[in-house]
C-alpha cells in the first residue's frame, strides 16, 4: 500500500467509516495498529516515518507530518510493526529495520510528543543486533507495561532499555502473540515448530510439532473456541497447507513478588499454601496479625488459596521482616513456623 493511496477503514459489518487521505509522495505503508478504543490509529512506513491519526480527521495525521516533511516519529528505516498499549494510547511503539525498537510518549491533545522529564521520556529506545519485525506491549496484572519484540531467532521481553531475557528458536521467528492476561506467549518459526512459553520464564512449556514445514502464525484462540478450564487453545498455521488447534494446559500463576522467595510448604488439607523470603509490601491487602512486629505495610510470609481465583492472597502474620525467611514447615494441625 503506497502513501499516495487512501487507508479505508471498514467496519466489523464490512461497512466503510472512514479514510485516511494519501499523498503524493513516494512511501509504502508497512505497519498499521489500532489503539484499544478504536479512536487512533498508527501507520509506519518504509522510509521510517510514523504517523497517528484521530478517527474521523482525514486531512491530515493528528501527530506526525506528511512528506516530504519529516515526521516527527522517525526511524532511519522501514517500520515493520507499531502498536499502542492496550490501555494507554499515549504509549505507542515502532519495530524498525534500523535494529531498533522505540517507544514514543505522545500528547493526544495537542499533537506533539510528551516533552522529556524527571517523570517521563520522549523515547525509549531499545537496540537489537538485527532488523526488528514485531514489537508489542504486555500488560500482565503485577506489570502493566512490559515489551516483547522480535527478531530474528529471538523473542525478547524488556524490563527497561537494558534490561531483557529472550526466546530462541533454532530459526528465524515468524509470529509471536501473547495470552489476554499477558502470562502466556506462543512464537511460531520456520523451524517448523510453535512453542509455548511463560511470559516469566525463558524454558518452553509446550513445543507444538507436526506441522510439515514453516509455521508462520500462532496466536491463542479466545476462550469460546474450544478448550477445558485451565487449558489455552493455539490456533497455528503453515506453509504445508494446514490450520491446527492444539490444547494447552496452562500452569496457574499463584504469586508473583518483586522479591525473592525462598520456601513453601502446603498445608496438610491441601487448601493453601504457606510462601516465605523476603519482606513483600502488602500493597493494602490484609494487616499484621497478633503475632507480628506491627509493621502492617510488610510481611515475609503469605497464605495462598490453592483453589478459587488465582492471585488470591491473605497474609496471616506480618512476620519479621529482617532477617528474610529461608524456610517453613507446617504441622499436622496446619499450625506453621
């Protein structure tokens, strides 16, 4: 699709409601994305530039400038991806073939990207040995703003601009998409395989084969399209003619802390687990119990439910918190220390 061609958008009815109008500049659109509340929507292109546009205002992007003016989301080559976060349009990214990722902080209101602050930067960006060809946000319930980008062999997730861990494949990646809670990633590859992982952890939880040659999509199929609970269902599909759905169980995530946890133990009923380690905050949920020091904003020891929804968590006691806890026993009565 070239610049100097209208972008129509239709409508789930197939129904056109708007156009974004063209010019006459030579440019090929190659990275669309909407943002979550279908008010925006961003294009890069092969000369590097992005632009976003406001739904309704077809005259010219609401941010970034049209040729042969410099856009002011601006890469040093072609845009393969772009994408908003799901739930604050004013974080957008880009995935370029200039090795690197970027994400920009823009002002929905005027127009212009967010000046740089003690708060804030204008940009992020995040380099790459090769050419990036996905970027996308995860917003996981203890972490709402992750970033995954792929190149090459690699999936990476990244905390901040030197921070990662990565996913590899033994070849070049060709799609990665993850779960609606963001816990859960499925990459597809020319290997011929799809795998499945933890957004926390870079060991696969399921390698999908039987496909005959490369899988070139993977992504998790809404809940409604087959699958027991605590299952995920992957839908993929491959150059050997074939569309699969593959059945996945899905490990359940009980805690997650920013601290380490270095023992648990399960209660003799099986109905709750104790974990132990380091001082976590409480973050409001519950209090110190009668045994505690009295400090209500920390505990080194949580009770977890082992049934009902995950993340579930009712500290008992705000034990001691220094030293950390190395470990936890629990007696017979479910009486712990």
């Amino acid at each position: 699709m070239s610049i100097q061609d209208p972008i129509v958008i239709v409508s789930a009815a197939r129904t056109p409601i708007g156009g974004l109008l063209g010019d006459d500049a030579l440019a090929t659109v190659t990275a669309l994305g909407f943002s979550g509340d279908g008010q925006w929507l961003a294009a890069g292109d092969n000369k590097g530039a992005a632009r976003v546009w406001k739904r309704g205002q077809t005259d010219k992007p609401f941010i970034g400038s049209m040729p042969p003016a410099a856009s002011s989301l601006q890469h040093a080559d072609a845009i393969r991806d772009i994408g908003f976060h799901p739930s604050e349009p004013t974080l957008l990214t880009t995935a370029s073939d200039d090795h690197t990722t970027r994400v920009w902080s823009i002002d929905l209101v005027t127009g212009l990207l967010i000046p740089n602050s003690a708060e804030q930067k204008t940009q992020h960006k995040l380099q790459h040995d090769r050419s990036v060809q996905r970027t996308r946000f995860v917003a996981r319930v203890d972490d709402q703003f992750r970033l995954m980008t792929v190149s090459d062999k690699r999936v990476y997730f990244w905390t901040d601009e030197a921070t990662r861990d990565e996913r590899r494949h033994d070849d070049t990646v060709t799609d990665a998409n993850v779960s609606a809670d963001g816990e859960m990633l499925v990459t597809a590859s020319n290997d011929g395989t799809a795998r499945v992982w933890s957004s926390r952890s870079s060991t696969p939880i399921a390698v999908l084969r039987g496909h005959r040659n490369e899988v070139t999509r993977a992504f998790f199929a809404p809940s409604a399209a087959g699958g027991n609970a605590g299952q995920a269902t992957v839908i993929t599909t491959s150059t050997d003619r074939t569309l699969r759905r593959w059945r996945v169980q899905a490990p359940r995530l009980l805690v997650a802390e920013k601290t380490w946890i270095h023992s648990a133990v399960v209660t003799p009923d099986g109905q709750q687990a104790v974990v132990c380690g380091e001082p976590v905050a409480l973050g409001g949920a519950g209090g110190a119990g009668s045994g505690g020091t009295g400090d209500d904003k920390t505990a080194n020891c949580l009770v977890v439910p082992l049934t009902g929804s995950p993340w579930a968590r009712r500290p008992r006691e705000a034990l001691r918190p220094d030293p950390p806890i190395s470990t936890v026993s629990v007696s017979s009565a479910s009486r712990y220390t």
